[in-house]
C-alpha cells in the first residue's frame, strides 16, 4: 500500500468541514480514513481491526448529528482512531499511545468530542442514557446523544442494567448495536446467538419509519399512544415472523438489521431516526477489519497486531529464540499442565481466551473451559458456584477489568472461603494502554479482605510454584498476579513444587538499607543493587522478596524490623494500602520503629507510554530505586 494521498480527509479539520461534503462523497472519505488509520498503526501499533469495522458508522454520526453539541458516547474505546482522526487529531494520529501523545482511548480531558471515559466495556448505554436525562431537565431539548455498543459489550451486565433503566425513563436515546460477531475473540453467549438470528423486513421498516414521523409530526405521538403502538407492532411483527424481539419487549423501538458499510444508508436511516422522539435502538452488521483483507481474515490477531507491512499484511514479529516466554504464555503451559493432573481443575475467561493464553488449555479441552463474554462479575460468581460443588477454577482476568467484579470477590468468593484460583494478568503498569488498563489498585483493594491469600511471582519459576500452590486442596481463594509481557527466564520450565503460604526469602544479604519487594519488580531491584555494587556504593543493601502480601512473613519483618532503621518497599501498584502500608501497619503494630520509604504508583492516575518509560516517570525503575537507597 503506498502512502496515500487523502484528497478529501485532509480537508476536513472538525466534523464541521465533514458536513460541507456532499453526501455521494461519504464512501471516498470512508476509504480514505481506513487507508489513514491502517498506514499510521502499522508504524505505530495500536488497536487496529475494531476501527476498520465502524468506519462507515464514524462517518455518518458526524455528518448527521452536530457534534460536538450532539453527544456520542463510544464503548470500550478500540473502535475510535476514526472518531480521533476526524475530531480534529489527524495530525497528531502519529503520537497515538506514545508518552506525550495523544491517548490510546477517547478521553473529555483530551477533546470536547470524546464525551466519556471508555476503556472498559458495557458502559456507553448507562452514560449516555445520564446524558440524555440532563439534557431533558436542564432544558437541552435540541441535544441528541447516541451510544455506540458492540455485541461483545452487550453481554456485560451494565449493558442491561442501562437498557433496563432506558426502557423505563422518558428519553430520546438512540443506541447503536455495532454487531460484529466479536469482542477481541469470537463473542460467546445466548446473546449473540439470538443477534445471529434476529431479523427485520426492511418493507416493515419503512413503514415503521414513515408511521412514526407522521405521528410525531401530527402531534399523535404522547406517551401512552407510543406504548401502545409499540406493544400492538410487537404482536403484529411476532406473529408474522414467529420471533421475539427482546428491545422491542423493553419498549425500546428497535430498527433492523442493517448493512453497517453502507454509509450512505446510514445516512439516511439516522436522519430519519434523529427525529423520533422515545429510545431507539439501531442493529448494524459490520464486519471487524473490513476493507483490509488481512483483518478481515484474521481479527482477533488484528485487532492489536503490532507492526506490519500496510502493502503486504505481514506481520513485523520479533521471534528471538532468546526472549523469555510471556507471562501469560506460562500461565496457559501451566495451567493445562496442572489440569492434565488435576481433574477438578476447570478455566474460566470472561472474553480473554488468547489474550490470557487460556486458549492453550480451550484447544486441549473444550470441556473444562469456559469464555463467559465480556462478564467479569459473572466470571467470579460462576466460579463460585463451581467451587461451592468441588470443581477448582482458575479465572483469570486482566488486572483493571476485575475491578468490575470486587463485590463479587468478596461476597461469592471470600465470604464463603471457597476454592477459587484467580489468575489477574496485566498487573501493575501495561504501557501504551494507559489508565483505564493500567493493573493499579489490585493490591491494595483486596488486601483489607478476610480469608484472601494475595501472591505475586519474582518470575516465571516462581509463578509457576504458586500456581501448584493454589490447587492444593483447601487453599481457600488464592489471587495470583503477575504483569503484561516477557518474563525474566529463557528456560521457564521447572518442577511443580509447593512454596508454603505466607513465605519470602532473602535475595541479597545486607546490613545498612533493607528493600522489600512484591512480584516481578524485584528483579529491578536486583538490577538496581547490582549496578550500585559496581558502583562501588558503600551501602550494604539487603534484599528480600516477600512474595505474599496476605498474609505476610512476619519472620522476615520481625528480622528487618530488630536489624534495620532504613526500609524501602517496592511495588508495581499504588502506594497507599499495598505492600508499603502493610509493612508500616505491621511495624507499627510490634513497636518498630524504623524509616520507611515506600515506593510504587503514586496517588494520581498514570498516564500512557511504554512500561520503561512509566517505570521511571513513577521511579521504580532501576535508577529510581538506586535513588531511593542512595538518600540519607
């Protein structure tokens, strides 16, 4: 693909300049703006595919509503470059992800246009419904607002919790169902299956269309006659396809399903739709990465590929034999290692099966493996209920997104001391991602949780250990962390042994400083003491790797506590209530009293870049953590 020349994107600046065109040049514009998103992440990578897949959609909703006025409120965020690029950032595009850049997803502190935070699923239907009401109490009666949700986010419990709330307060609400068949692998559920089946005559409508808008113009259209229209075109509509619609029954008047790559038709339909008056609900097919054949291919690969070649579709892979295994890669080779032992052992995901390797243990068996969609509270609750009858789950879920499930930790898991394994991937600080991902608050939000035992692995040895650990009979619920990407071993396999509960070890003899560390950001101290070694740094610096958080060693804290006066702890989480608060808790709790300086993410979120770079923004680098021991 050689560098494109934009005729058409590089005159429009703001959606403004977009409404100035006619509408027959909407598709050039569309080709235009895939060609544009697919040349910058092939050099820059980000999300690709989800983008790709809404084109067309992107284009119409600014052409018709008057953004930024008119509110869209976008879910999850992937599918954005598009909404970016024309909102005013295409020549930014270029910094998208990077340190100082513009940020990977739609932000308010960023642009007027970005109308909510949305780097989670399922929550554009609960925030542009709030919207919608504010506008019809503070009198906005010309504000339109529009959500975009994919069908992998409509299997999220909030989605239904906002359609609930939509079908029973008065707004004008329109929401658009981007059906694609997929979240990041291939969505899952009773949920997208109906959405296979589920079909509209377009003659019906039409019809329905022209009704409506003769109602509304003739003023016939209060809210009881809508109502009851809406229940008579129900039964009506059921009787002649011998099917239920489930938007429908919620009084939401539901239009569809359309060709999402038509734009415009959407067009059209959204102008016609602009103008009805009670919630709306549009079912679009799109394809995820249409109009590049690689993509289109292959989504979940492309739905963050990394670099490629745009001309060819081949992907730029560093395959150095020499690089450690990904952490999750060892988790997955793991995991169904223990389960071919194991027969109690099953696998819970909620969306995640490549992305957190338990597709290894899916291709093995299929039977013990469960993809519950994006559901993460779900995800928690079911493998509860699983323990409860004596199966033993490991579900694992990306670090930021099971915050979404911590009343379900603590009320179907802890309370009942139940054997659950659960597997939190992309712990601490992932990078390019940024807030919304970044795996924070984990420690420190579970810490205060009774019956809990919290771990975090040094490397790749050690999680493989604690996993072993966690499947021992009554261990009672067992969180395991560890971070996004490459380990620290080239050879990461090892004997399966039991590390006792509630044990650290010391790594580095020392009399003057001691540094107590959790989880993988030890080897930075390790680094870090070595390079102040051959700096001929006269401190001695002891070293210990506390491994658990809950519960702690308290010989390695008595022992520190009667033979040093200067403590630093380390953590890849935040300062107040993680390893650092728990240390200082206990010191204080045995009549130590000792200096100690925490370091971990400070009391503000943490904004994208690369994990090196974020690492020594926070200072828990190896030059942060030389620092740190070097003050007086």
């Amino acid at each position: 693909m050689e560098k494109a020349e934009f005729k058409l994107l590089n005159r429009i600046q703001t959606p403004q300049d977009l409404r100035k065109l006619q509408v027959d040049e909407l598709p050039q514009v569309c080709d235009e703006l895939r060609r544009d998103i697919i040349e910058e992440v092939a050099v820059n990578p980000g999300h690709l595919a989800s983008s790709l897949g809404v084109a067309e959609i992107t284009v119409a909703l600014h052409y018709v509503y008057n953004t930024p006025e008119d509110r869209i409120v976008w879910d999850v965020g992937h599918q954005a470059y598009g909404h970016k690029i024309l909102t005013g950032r295409k020549e930014q595009f270029c910094t998208n992800r990077k340190l100082g850049g513009i940020k990977p997803f739609p932000s308010p502190e960023e642009s007027e246009y970005d109308t909510f935070a949305c780097g989670h699923a399922s929550n554009s239907v609960s925030a542009a419904l709030g919207m919608a009401v504010a506008a019809e109490l503070k009198g906005e009666k010309k504000r339109h607002v529009v959500a975009v949700i994919g069908d992998g986010a409509l299997s999220g419990g909030l989605a239904f919790e906002g359609l609930n709330n939509v079908s029973s307060s008065p707004n004008d609400l329109l929401i658009i169902l981007n059906d694609n068949d997929m979240s990041i692998d291939r969505a899952v559920g009773g949920m997208q299956k109906y959405l296979l089946n589920l079909s509209t005559n377009e003659c019906y409508n039409a019809f329905k269309f022209k009704a409506n808008r003769w109602l509304n113009r003739h003023g016939l259209m209060n809210d009881d006659r809508k109502k009851g229209l809406i229940r008579l075109t129900n039964a009506m509509k059921s009787a002649i396809s011998h099917q239920q619609n489930i938007f429908d029954g919620m009084n939401i008047q539901y239009f569809g399903p359309f060709n999402g790559h038509d734009v415009k038709e959407l067009v059209r339909i959204l102008s016609q739709l602009k103008e009805m008056s009670g919630p709306k609900l549009l079912h679009l097919h799109t394809q995820k990465g249409h109009g590049y054949a690689p993509a289109e291919k292959d989504v979940t690969i492309w739905h963050a590929p990394g670099k490629f070649n745009p001309d060819t579709g081949e992907r730029i892979v560093d395959n150095d034999p020499t690089k450690p295994q990904k952490y999750q890669d060892v988790f997955g080779h793991t995991l169904l290692e223990l389960a071919q032992q194991n027969p109690k052992i099953v696998g819970v995901t909620p969306a995640m099966p490549s992305g957190c390797s338990m597709n290894i243990m899916m291709k093995e068996m299929p039977e013990r493996t469960f993809d519950v969609g994006i559901a993460e509270g779900h995800a928690v609750t079911f493998s509860g209920g699983m323990a409860k009858d004596g199966l033993l789950p490991f579900c694992n879920i990306y670090s930021a997104f099971a915050q979404r499930a911590f009343d379900n930790i603590i009320h179907d898991v802890a309370l009942l001391n139940l054997n659950v394994v659960f597997c939190f991937d992309r712990a601490g600080l992932v990078g390019e991602d940024g807030p919304t991902h970044h795996g924070a608050f984990d420690l420190a939000a579970l810490r205060p949780v009774p019956n809990l035992t919290i771990c975090s692995p040094l490397d790749e040895h050690e999680l493989r250990r604690l996993m072993y650990t966690a499947q021992l009979p009554n261990k009672g619920p067992f969180v395991i962390r560890y971070p996004r990407g490459g380990g620290e071993l080239q050879d990461w396999r090892c004997p399966l042994e039991e590390i006792e509960v509630g044990t650290g070890r010391k790594l580095h003899e020392g009399k003057d400083v001691a540094v107590l560390s959790i989880g993988p950001i030890g080897n930075n101290v390790t680094r870090a003491i070595e390079q102040l070694s051959t700096d001929n740094c006269q401190l001695s610096i002891a070293h210990y790797d506390m491994r658990f958080l809950k519960p702690l060693d308290e010989k390695i804290l008595e022992e520190v506590g009667r033979n040093f006066k200067r403590i630093i702890t380390v953590e890849n989480g935040v300062k107040q209530g993680g390893l650092g608060s728990a240390v200082l808790e206990w010191m204080n709790d045995h009549g130590y009293t000792p200096r100690v300086q925490r370091l971990g993410l400070p009391d503000h979120f943490v904004e994208h870049g690369t994990v090196k770079e974020l690492q020594h923004i926070v200072g828990i680098d190896e030059e942060g953590i030389k620092k740190a021991i070097l003050e007086k």
